[in-house]
C-alpha cells in the first residue's frame, strides 16, 4: 500500500498529535466545525465557511467537514458574524450532506 507523503497530510498529522497530546480542542487547532444543540429550538455552529441556503424551512452551512442541513419550521439566524452563527426555531433535523 502506498504511503500518502503529501504536505498536507504531513501538517495533519502533526496537528492531530499536538490536539490529542496537549487536549487542545480539536475546533481551534484543526478548523473543524463545533455545533451545539440546545433541544429542539437551538443550534450554535462556530467555525463555519459559509451560508449555502437559507429559508424559514432549511439552513444549509457549509463547513471544512460538508454541508450541514437544518430542516424545521420558523428557522430564522438570531446572531451571525464572522466566527459563529446562532440559528432559532423548531427544529425537526439536522445532518450533514
């Protein structure tokens, strides 16, 4: 089996070392999305790309890990900025895509 040598994956790997060996958070050092769901009525997504799709029906957010939908009803974006995106509503699913 061939090794992958790439730069990349060599940068990864030693991020991935310094998070487990230092319990860093992984969010932080690896750029990895970190969501938080409070029942059925709230979701906090911190390190997110983008906002692909947004109704009062489904949310899509784009993040290093894909697109993560949110479907429920009277969604709506109480805060956004740069960092972090805090999304109300009844919300009846959540995945990635």
């Amino acid at each position: 089996m061939k090794k992958n040598n790439s730069p990349n994956t060599f940068v990864n790997s030693i991020k991935k070392g310094l998070t487990d060996g230092l319990d860093l958070p992984n969010e932080i050092i690896l750029n990895v999305p970190l969501i938080t769901i409070v029942g059925r009525s709230k979701i906090v997504i911190e390190n997110f790309k983008n906002i692909v799709q947004y109704s009062n029906e489904i949310v899509k957010i784009n993040t290093s890990c894909g697109i993560f939908k949110i479907v429920g009803k009277d969604i709506f974006l109480k805060e956004l900025n740069k960092n972090k995106i805090y999304i109300k509503g009844t919300i009846t699913q959540f995945e990635f895509i």
